[in-house]
C-alpha cells in the first residue's frame, strides 16, 4: 500500500499514461496538455530562484565559518564530476563510433521540438524575479552575511531567513510535489501525440541509447566512489535515489528537482544542513550527465559530418564545457542553450548544426537531467563524510562538532 502511494509510483504512472492518451489524443486535448504545462512550467520558473534563496542562504547561515569552505568543496567536486564526464564521453565515442556510425555520412536535420509542439490555447507570461544564477548569488552573499551576524549574536536576520525557508518548504510540500505527477503526464502526452518525441530519437536512436548507458555506468561509478569514501552501500544509496532520477524524467529541470532530490539525500544519510546546503547548489553548478550527452552528440555530429575533429579541441572545449555548466540555469534546455556558443567558438558548428545538437538534446533533456540530479546524491554523500568532524556549524572539531551537526540535522519535513 505505501509503495502506491510513494512519489516514485505516481510519477512511473504519469509516464506510462502519458505516452498511451498521447497516442490517442485529439489535438484540443493535446492542446489543453500543453496549456496546463506552459502554466505549470511557467510558475516553476517564477519559483525557482525563490526556492534556490529559501534553502541555500539559510543552510550557508547555519553553516557559520565553514560555508565559505564548503561552498569551494563542493564546486571544486562538482567541476571535477563535470569534467571527468566529459572526456569519459570522449573516449566512449572514439571507441564506439567506428562500429556504430558511418563516417561522413549525412545526418538528417531535425526541427527544434520545443517550435514544432502543440500550441498552448493561451499563455499567461510569469517572469521570475531575478535569473537563477543572480539568485544563486543573492543567496550566497545573504548566507555568509547572516553568517557573520550570527557570530555577532545578531539573529534577527537569520530568523528571517529560517522562515523564509518554511514557507518555501509549504511551497514545495503543499503545490509544486502533487502537482509533479499531472505536469509529468502532460508533457509526455503532449510530446508523444505530436511525435517529437519519436521523430528525434529515430533519428540518432544508436547514440541516444549509447547515451543512456554511459549516463547509467556514470551513475554507478559516482556512487561506487562515494560508497568507497563514506563506507556506505552503494547500490543501496543509489536505488534511494530513484524518486529524482524518476522526477526529473518528466521535469527535465535539475532546480524544479531541487525538493525531491533533498529529500532522498537524507533519505540515503545525509545530513539535513549538508543535504539543504549541496543539493541546491549542484542543481545549478552540476551537470555531469548533460556534458556526456552535449559531448557525445558533439562528436557523433562531427564524425558523420566528417568534420575534422581534434583531440586537443575537443579536451579544451570539456574543460571550458565544465566551467559553462556552472553558469548554467537548472531548467529544461539550459545547459544546450548555455554550450551553443561554445560549441561554434571551439568546435566550428555551423547555425545547422547547432540546430541539430539543440533539437536532439532537447528531445532527451530529461535522461541526462535525471542523471545530473542523481549524481548530486552521490556528491551530498562526500561532503557529508568530509563534514563529519570539521567546522561546519561551529569551527569546533570532534565531538563537539559533531554533536552540532547531529543538533542541526532535525526531522524532514513532510
């Protein structure tokens, strides 16, 4: 009865829902999907930079001296994840595509997916308050500032902050997880009526699911790592995180993620102020999933293209690719949007080819967006070994510290 009732079955149906009434649906139905979507998808966008302050600008407050510490921990992790990813995916393409594709063959150009959808019957336009990345900042600044006062004795801003939080929780809890599963169904709905879906993966059906198993062995890898450094079971840790990797199949958004994906890093161990602290940030600054998929369709284009490809071009571009992830917006399509000009700076794409890179990657957004969100899990696990012992809250070290990570680390919430 519990698993029916699990946020991991109710999405699982939503999927399988969605791809049977898309085939069968009208186009007012279809349509009706749509508009229900760009609403739904419109209000997370409004509410993302809200949930990106309510939790990081508290958990970096309450994280006193070492937030500035841990804030470079996780970023220097979260970079090296990135650009392991990518020339991981580098060395899997040059491995496999001699056998898969032909070089210098045509590759068929494909519409974006997001011009060629149903047309919502009307749209209302919710702009959020400031950009992901400009909230990012806002919270670090916030958080280290309230930090400071705290050491002071001042409070009152930290209280603020706190209850800016819970009503950021009440967000979450009571509008953006029931409604997950109904936006899930809708844009499944809605991409396979209109046969986006389809068209694209037919189109590079050999690299998507080469991508789909690089992504996975990734996966395993991340968390074989992290189970070695914090003495957990991997393959445990990993099933826990299932529900975002599952939520994020539909949302295709690493931040619209963000409260599914808290909950199942404390759900698997971690601390709740490390778990508040890591999981937002590397929703924005970790997308080790979406390099291994703009990396290899990269590649996979210039090699049936039979564009020249160099090694040194393309190591450079996975390096500058890390640095661009950071700066990415954890929204659907923001990593592509983020490495287009990159990919015609270093790689030498023509506005058809980027093109074809957007519309391909676009159509799978989701699967390397699960992967980014699960990888987090496996990050939120080492800084929480790191952390143990160390100055998080305090500066203190040993028991102590200890003592107030365990004081910290209160019930979920619901």
């Amino acid at each position: 009865m519990k698993l029916f009732q699990s946020l991991l079955f109710r999405i699982l149906i939503a999927i399988v829902l969605g791809f049977a009434v898309g085939m069968i649906a009208p186009e007012w139905l279809s349509r009706t999907f749509q508009t229900f979507s760009t609403l739904f998808s419109g209000f997370l966008g409004f509410a993302i930079p809200l949930i990106i302050i309510g939790l990081i600008a508290p958990a970096i407050a309450e994280f006193g001296r070492g937030a500035g510490k841990w804030l470079g921990v996780t970023a220097g992790i979260a970079y090296c994840s990135t650009i392991c990813a990518g020339l991981y995916a580098i060395a899997a393409g040059y491995l496999t595509f001699p056998f898969l594709l032909n070089r210098g063959g045509d590759l068929k150009e494909v519409a974006n997916p997001e011009d060629a959808g149903f047309k919502p019957f009307f749209e209302i336009v919710i702009d959020p308050a400031f950009g992901v990345l400009t909230a990012l900042l806002i919270a670090f600044v916030l958080g280290l500032g309230i930090a400071v006062l705290r050491s002071q004795g001042k409070n009152t801003l930290f209280n603020v902050a706190d209850e800016f939080r819970t009503v950021v929780n009440l967000l979450i809890s009571s509008l953006i997880i029931p409604l997950l599963p109904v936006y899930i169904f809708t844009v499944f709905a809605t991409m396979t009526a209109d046969g986006t879906l389809g068209e694209i993966i037919l189109d590079m059906l050999t690299i998507v699911v080469l991508a789909f198993v690089l992504t996975a062995l990734m996966l395993i890898c991340q968390y074989t790592v992290a189970g070695v450094i914090t003495r957990r079971n991997p393959l445990t840790s990993l099933v826990g995180m299932l529900p975002a990797y599952a939520t994020a199949l539909g949302t295709a958004s690493s931040a619209a993620t963000i409260p599914v994906t808290t909950r199942c890093a404390q759900s698997i161990g971690v601390s709740k102020p490390v778990a508040s602290f890591v999981i937002p940030l590397c929703a924005t600054i970790h997308l080790a999933g979406s390099t291994v998929k703009i990396t290899l369709f990269a590649l996979a284009i210039m090699w049936t293209t039979g564009a020249t490809i160099s090694v040194p071009a393309l190591i450079g571009f996975v390096f500058l690719l890390g640095i661009a992830m950071i700066a990415a917006p954890g929204v659907p399509g923001g990593a592509i949007v983020t490495a287009a000009a990159l990919l015609q700076s270093n790689l030498g794409f023509n506005e058809s080819q980027v093109a074809l890179m957007v519309a391909i990657y676009i159509a799978i957004d989701s699967f390397g967006t699960a992967t980014n969100v699960t990888g987090d899990g496996a990050i939120a696990m080492i800084v929480d070994k790191l952390a143990q012992g160390r100055d998080i809250v305090t500066g203190r070290t040993g028991r102590d510290a200890e003592a107030n990570l365990a004081a910290a680390d209160g019930p979920t919430a619901a």
